[in-house]
C-alpha cells in the first residue's frame, strides 16, 4: 500500500519553546494511527505540526510524496490534511447546515453522506453551533473536517469530555470511517478506545517517539503498553 504521510526528524513548538524532537515516522494510505501518552508529552503538538499552525525548528512533513513542510494550513487543508482540534473551532454564528457547506470541497463526502454518519445534526440543521451540546459539536467538527474531503484526518480527543452515550456514537462513527478506508492520527489518553480499529500506535514521552508497534501487538500483549504508560508517569 502507498505512503501517505511520513515526518522526518521533526522538533517543532510553540514560540521559542520545543515540544517535539526529531521524530520520524509514516503512514500508509487507508491506515489509522492511535496517538498516545499522557498528557504533556507533545501529542496536540505533533497534530498542530501537521496541521501547520505550530513552530517548526526543523525536519520535513511529507503528503503523498509531496514536501509540505512549508505551506500554510489553508494549503495543506487544500492538499487533502482535515483537522479537528481539541477547541472544535465551529462556525458559532452559523447554523449547523451552513457550518458544513460553508467549507465543502467536491469529492466523495457530501452533506448527505455526514448527516447519514451523524444523524443528529441532520436532525438540528437548522440549529446555531451555540444551540448545540458539546458531543453535538464534537460531531460537527468532525463532519466539517470530513466535507473538506481530506486524504489524511487528525481528531485531537474527539471524546474527551463527552457523555458516554455520545462516545458511544463517535467511536462507531470512527471505526465506520477505518473501515472505509480513511487514513487517521487520532489523539487519545485511553488506548482501549481507538486501538481495536486502528492499525498502528506511537506512544509519545517528553516528544519523542517512546514506543511504536501495530495495534493488534498492543492489544494482544497490554502489558506492553502499560509498561510504557507507566514509564511516562514515572519520568
């Protein structure tokens, strides 16, 4: 299967302050990657990176062998990079249909196509993004990234926060979009949630890479993982 993303000896941050050094790694087109760690360790860090709004002290981001290390976010959202960060950044004076359309790019991902993923904004279309819950908003963000069209999707804990009833409901969203072939970093503090579908993890510590295995080893040796978790803690 053909690469998608690979990093090269990333060290990127915030101002003058370095959060991430030298990281390597690649994804394959149609993968999804768990991102774990606790918190601190630079796992926003590296989504902000990709998604361009950070301070890059050196290294290389390529997108389907295309170098976009240098390109602005609104670039990189147009060559394919949909980003839902952990503030959602929802269109608040806008309705939930005009959230969506507001920024739609033609391809395989129509309103349609999101309200069937999310039948509950197809539910409160006409709402504003203030007249929704948090797990509503959650389900926007995601659905506004996913009306982009993007080739590569990065969801900062999607369900931090939320109700479990709603988790439920985003989960099932994600494991229908892995299965549908939609390569994704996906940020998340408990590993039991993303890793039976997604295909690799990084653990991340103090911005580096900790540790780096399939999610299929993960789940079938935990105390692998915990071992590492545990690690991290303790540093």
């Amino acid at each position: 299967m053909a690469e998608l993303l690979r990093v090269e000896a990333l060290s990127a941050g915030y101002g003058e302050a370095r959060v991430l050094h030298g990281l390597d790694f690649a994804l394959e087109d149609g993968k999804s990657l768990a991102l774990l760690g606790r918190n601190g360790v630079g796992k926003t860090t590296l989504i902000d990176t990709i998604a361009g709004v950070t301070t890059r002290f050196g290294g290389r981001i390529f997108l389907g062998g295309a170098d976009v290390t240098a390109l602005k976010p609104h670039e990189r959202a147009r060559r394919g990079v949909g980003w839902t960060p952990q503030e959602r950044n929802i269109f608040r004076s806008l309705t939930v249909e005009e959230n969506l359309t507001a920024v739609a790019r033609p391809g395989a991902w129509t309103l349609r196509r999101v309200y069937d993923l999310f039948p509950r904004l197809e539910e409160r279309k006409t709402n504003g993004g203030r007249q929704l819950s948090g797990g509503e908003q959650q389900m926007l963000a995601i659905g506004r990234a996913l009306m982009l069209n993007p080739r590569l999707l990065l969801l900062d804990e999607p369900t931090e926060g939320l109700a479990p009833i709603i988790v439920d409901e985003l989960l099932a969203a994600l494991k229908a979009l892995a299965r549908d072939g939609l390569t994704m970093i996906i940020v998340e503090q408990k590993p039991k949630k993303i890793l039976p579908f997604t295909d690799h993890a990084i653990v991340l510590d103090r911005g580096a890479i900790a540790h780096e295995a399939s999610s299929a080893e993960l789940i079938a040796d935990p105390s692998a993982l915990d071992a590492h978790l545990t690690a991290t803690k303790k540093a």
